[in-house]
C-alpha cells in the first residue's frame, strides 16, 4: 500500500515548546505499518515529563481511546494483541511495549486494522524489534539530557571557583594590606599611647579576621576529603551562645546593631562545645552582616523537647528563589554583592556540616525586608 502520513500529537505541555520534530519516532511509526501492512500505527512513548505520540492513519481524536490498549502491552511487558468489535470500526489491534534497561516500561508500539486479521511470527518480531530500537532512541536521548546536564552543572562549578578565588584572594589580600599599612605608620613615626593602642586594635581585628578565614577553609578541606570529626560530650547551649554574643558584641555595636543573649541557662544537649561555637558563631556574624544600622539581634534557646537555639534578625532577609541554597558552598546571596559583605560563602555551609555531624537540624525561614530566624536543633545528652 501507499506509504501513509505521519501525524506526531503532542498532548498539553509535555514536551518543551522548543522541542520541534521527531523524525526517528515518525520513522518507526511508518515502519510498523509498513512491515506488518496495517492502515494504522500508534507509537506512545514516555520519557520522564516528555511524551511522544506519533500515529500513522488514525486521526488525533481517536488516539486517546487507543492509548488505552497500549497499556495493556506496557503493564504485562509483552505483545498484545486484541480483536477489537468497537463501534468505530476497528478490529484488530497489537502492541509491543517499549522497555529501558530491560525492566522499566516507557510506551508501546502498536498496529491497528480495521479488519479482522493476525500477524504472522516475522511480523511480531519485528514489532518487537522496532520497539526495542524505540528503546535505544529513548535512552541515547537520556544520555544525552544527562550529558547536557554534566555539563551545565561543570560550567556552574567553574564560575563558582572563579569567584570563589577571586573572593578569597580580597578576604586575604584586604586585612593584609590594613596590617601592613599601620605597621609601617607605627614603624615610621612616634606616636602616642592611645593612637598605638587604636592602630593595634585594628590590626588585631585584621588578624582575627585572617585566621577566620584560613579556619575556614582548612575546615571544608577536612571535610572534604575525611569528613568531620567530633568530640562529643554533655555541654550547655546557653552557655556557648553567652560566649559567641560576647564575643560578637563588638562588632555589633560598632555596625551599631543590637544584640541581645536571651537564652535560659541551662540547655543541655550531647555536641563538640569548639564546633557549635564556631557555628553560632558563624550564625551570628552573618546576622550582623545583613542588619543595618539601628536594627535588632536576638539569641533564644529552648530546652524543650529537642534543644534549640534560635536566631532572630531584622536583616534585610532572604528572597526564596535563594533559600534552598544557602548553605551551598561557595555561594553568596544578592544582598551580600550589593552590600559589598565580606566573605567566600562558606560560613553557611560550614554551619550545615556541623550540624549535620551532630544529627541535629537547621531550619531558615527569612522574609526581604523583614529579617531571617535561624533554628538550631540537636540531640539531647
């Protein structure tokens, strides 16, 4: 018979609107009627969210009724074939599912008469042959989706390690450059007492700054390539949180932010005092950071049920398309680009591997404009 037209029906939005022509599912959909000499062939394929549904001879309104066969062939992962009596005068119908890795159902290929016939054995094997080719062109494009995606995740990275060594190479170079200026105004002239003093002090938060950030990085090294490891005993969250607010007040009240200790002690939970410090500290810091001048920080804690410690900001919050990745390393918000915040991007994640090791929880809720709250959960001793 005369080779029939291809129809390929796309059903709502299942495939991209970039997703143009599928010549190779066209192409088996014409061979199946070709080779088993049927006026009608149906190929539906699903691969994740896309569908295909190329039909040859059979009009797009009646495609969903036959769907309904295909299943019969993908569910039993074998030929199928059915005389069918309908009203719509059809009257035999077989269809060879189309199986990825030899176990997962993705469709079936199927041939569709309007009179009462039987396929012969070469027709069903190649049926079956065509399915299986409908297979391989399934996962070649899910290789290559795969691929792509490889891809586009080693061009993030690598934009990511741009920037990660640009902003390490500022956040080493720029408390340097400040040591190194007043050292040589102290070396070079005489000055009194208190200025000395103020010089000193400068240096000494550049110092502390410096040695911040080599812990830093020399904590994700550990990670990376031993993991975290822990010295684990009874200790007193509100008692770190006293030294971690004391210790952060200085720069709190020179960005002219409030912080406020507000937890009841004692809250006793099992962890590594040094670790929890180093990230409430890290919680802390950060809060200061993103609170303008005027606004309010506050650390409660909880000894209910699971010890807490809480995190309360008037910040200048977080948008939700950058909430799920806060604590990726590497990454730095909008915000802290805008405001010129210093830092690699990795305190946050950093704070997630510690607690992570401890078995506890990290919760942010945050709204723009409005402030972060940061909840910390861990085990009970």
């Amino acid at each position: 018979m005369g080779a029939p037209k291809v129809q390929v029906e796309r059903p709502g939005d299942a495939l991209e609107p970039d997703a143009g022509p599928e010549p190779d599912f066209d192409d088996i959909a014409l061979l199946a009627s070709e080779i088993c000499d049927t006026p009608m062939a149906l190929v539906n394929l699903v691969d994740g969210e896309q569908q295909w549904c190329a039909h040859v001879g059979i009009e797009a309104a009646d495609v969903h009724r036959d769907l309904a066969h295909c299943a019969h062939a993908v569910r039993n992962q074998e030929l199928f074939e059915l005389p069918y009596g309908g009203p719509d005068g059809y009257r035999y119908y077989a269809g060879a599912p189309v199986v990825l890795d030899g176990v997962h159902p993705a469709g079936a290929i199927c041939v569709i008469d309007t009179r009462p016939r039987e396929l012969s054995a070469a027709h069903k094997r190649a049926l079956r042959s065509l399915a299986r080719h409908a297979a391989v062109q399934l996962e070649l494009r899910r290789y290559a989706r795969h691929a792509g995606e490889i891809s586009d995740r080693l061009r993030q990275l690598d934009r990511m390690k741009d920037s990660f060594l640009s902003n390490v190479s500022h956040e080493l170079r720029t408390p340097l450059s400040s040591i190194r200026g007043y050292l040589e105004m102290l070396l070079e002239d005489d000055f009194d007492a208190e200025t000395s003093q103020r010089f000193l002090s400068v240096m000494q938060r550049n110092s502390d700054r410096l040695l911040r950030l080599i812990d830093d990085l020399l904590t994700v090294a550990r990670l990376s390539d031993e993991g975290m490891e822990l010295d684990l005993t009874e200790v007193d969250l509100a008692e770190i949180a006293h030294q971690v607010t004391s210790s952060c007040r200085p720069l709190a009240e020179h960005r002219q932010v409030k912080l406020r200790d507000r937890t009841a002690s004692p809250v006793l939970a099992r962890g590594d005092a040094k670790r929890l410090h180093q990230a409430l500290n890290h919680l802390v810091v950060n809060a200061v950071k993103f609170t303008a001048a005027g606004g309010e920080i506050s650390v409660t804690s909880n000894s209910g049920d699971e010890p807490e410690l809480v995190i309360i900001d008037t910040g200048v919050g977080i948008p939700a398309n950058e909430l799920p990745h806060v604590f990726d390393r590497f990454f730095r918000s909008a915000a802290a680009d805008t405001m010129a915040a210093p830092g690699p991007g990795l305190g946050l994640a950093i704070v997630r591997s510690i607690i992570d090791a401890h078995h506890g929880s990290i919760h942010v809720e945050s709204e723009p404009g409005i402030g972060t709250t940061v909840r910390l959960t861990l085990p009970k001793p």
